[in-house]
C-alpha cells in the first residue's frame, strides 16, 4: 500500500507538469561538444526537453528548435523554484528527511517536466540515504516511466548484500517480476535473487535480462547472477573472478558499485584479501551513491586488511566507517571491531 502510495504521488506529479504552460520567458543555457571536433558551442533559450537520449532547446535568438544528443551536453545552466534549493541544502547537509520535504514542494510547484524529473531523482538518493528502498523503487520507477533512457539509472536500488525480505517487499518482487518493463522485472528478479520461494522464478528471469538488448539491465544483470555464484564460494576459479572484473571494468563506471563489492566478497570468500580489500574500497572511495552498500563495503574493507595483519590500515577503514556512515548497520560492526582493535 505504501508503495502504491508514493507511486501514484510521483506519477501524477511528473505527468501533471506536461498539462501546465511552459513558461517561454526561460532563459537556459546549455554547453555542447561540437560533433568530430574539440568545439564547444553555448546556446542561450528554452530547453522544451532534456532525457536521457537528447535535449530540445528553443533559441531566444530566433526562436528555432535545436536537438543534441545528451552525450554532447557539457553543462546545463537553469533557473529553480526556492524549495528546490532548499532541499540541495538540506541534502548536502544529510538532513534527508527535511530535504524529502522540500523536494517534494519543489516538485508540486515546477511547471517543467524536464526539471521535475531532475527532482524527483533527488528524492530517490534521498530515499537511498535513509535506507527506505521500497520508497527508492517506487520513485525510481515513476522516473523511468516518464524517461526509460534516463541518465539517473545508477540510482536504481537493486539487492546486493543477503537481507530478509519482509511480506510487502516479497509482494512487490513477484508483482514487478510479472511487469511488462524490463527495468521493474530486474528489481523483482534483484529482490527475489535468493528467496527460498520464489528465487527459481527470478533466476529464470534475471538469467533472461542478462541478454536485454539494453546495456544497462543487461550488465546489472550479468552483476546480479554473480550473487548466486557467490552461494557456493569453493567453486569460484581464479578465472572467474578476473572475468568478473573484466566485466566490470567493461560496464558504464556509474554502474559498477555492485559488481566491486561482489568481487570483494569473491576473493575474501577465497582468502586472497588484499585483492578483496581492493575490490571493496572502490566504493567508499569512488561510489558511494548508496551509503549503505558504501558503508559495508568499507567495513569489509577493514576487515580483509585485519586478515593479512594491516592493523593500522584496517583501524582507520573502521574510523572511517563510523564517521561517515554512523547510521549504518555496518557503522555498529565496525565500532565493535575497533575496540576489539584497542583491547589486542
């Protein structure tokens, strides 16, 4: 229910920014590479659109339409509502719950359906912060639905690390595994991985997706069938564990936090631990979008290093954990860990 909720509030949110006036007096201003050159040229208008595959900006010079394709746009300069600067605030400050709220102002005031795409992506890395993935899914859904090719998609709350599923996520994982998106089947199938009851079900499917013809499912999903390799650690080989990090380093880097901390879990699962403590700090120390997986990641870190006599190196990973991520679980293991550090 609660995901239904804050799907049909997201959902009426961004459609009901295309049935109010666009305001032409915008004055936007976009940078872009110029094709087969190092040029870049600036433009001054109204962007009408801006997704994942172009954008459309109307010039104030002579009014005419122009399209680039996003992988040219350098820099995007554009006028915000007061909650939506309020809620960048609140966020860069991890006041989460009170940016939650401006963002949400923000969204019900911007006219712009563009913009409020932008904004509703903020209040998925807001829900990611505060550990709320039912939220996270269902707003990264509404997101894709307004824009399948959005260059947010990293922020999609997938299952990395064995977690219990409660009754509601269990629901909501079989229902997206029979949606006709690729995107929600790859969080049911993501959510129901390792279920006792339904994972044969979200294995086919994952099994499935891992050929999408669409990169970015088909690597996060290639990463995702990793994790039941992972369920019998003794026939991992050598070769598949540097297979996996070719793969890695083949995928989009906005899309690898996943695949490092299976890797890392792989070689410590295999005793190689300086090659495991490796694989885990790319995390905290290059994606951390997810504070929680970043946090674990660390901690695992920490712990590698504490296995190959690192102690000095493992107590600042563990410092560092609790600073930084102190409202994790792993913050609690890894401040149990350094006093455990302090009483040897």
């Amino acid at each position: 229910m609660v995901v239904l909720t804050v799907t049909f509030f997201c959902s009426s949110l961004v459609a009901n920014g295309a049935n109010q006036a666009h305001n032409t007096n915008q004055k936007d201003k976009i940078v872009v590479r110029l094709p087969r050159s190092r040029g870049r040229i600036t433009l001054r208008g109204t962007i009408i659109n801006y997704t994942g595959s172009s954008i459309l900006i109307r010039s104030s010079v002579n009014a005419s339409v122009k399209e680039f394709p996003t992988s040219s746009v350098v820099k995007v300069s554009t006028s915000h509502v007061a909650p939506y600067l309020q809620g960048m605030t609140f966020f860069s400050q991890k006041k989460y719950l009170q940016a939650t709220r401006s963002f949400e102002k923000a969204i019900q005031q911007e006219d712009r359906k563009w913009v409020r795409r932008e904004i509703l992506a903020m209040l998925v890395r807001c829900a990611l912060q505060a550990g709320d993935d039912r939220v996270a899914s269902s707003r990264f859904l509404t997101l894709t639905e307004s824009d399948a090719e959005t260059f947010y998609f990293h922020l999609i709350p997938l299952q990395w690390t064995p977690s219990p599923l409660g009754n509601l996520s269990r629901l909501n994982g079989l229902a997206w595994l029979q949606n006709k998106s690729a995107t929600t089947r790859l969080l049911g199938a993501s959510r129901l991985l390792l279920d006792e009851k339904y994972g044969q079900f979200a294995t086919t499917e994952m099994k499935a997706l891992a050929t999408n013809i669409d990169r970015r499912i088909r690597s996060y999903a290639r990463m995702q069938l990793w994790r039941l390799e992972l369920q019998h650690p003794k026939k991992l080989t050598k070769f598949q564990l540097e297979r996996w990090r070719k793969e890695i380093e083949r995928t989009p880097s906005s899309y690898r936090a996943g695949g490092w901390y299976l890797l890392g879990m792989a070689y410590s699962y295999k005793r190689e631990y300086e090659q495991s403590a490796t694989a885990f700090l790319w995390l905290p120390l290059v994606y951390d979008q997810d504070k929680f997986l970043a946090a674990r990641s660390c901690y695992e870190g920490a712990e590698s290093l504490l296995q190959i006599g690192k102690k000095h190196e493992a107590k600042i990973l563990l410092q560092e954990v609790v600073k930084r991520f102190g409202e994790t679980p792993a913050a609690q293991e890894a401040a149990i860990a350094l006093k455990k550090l302090q009483q040897r």
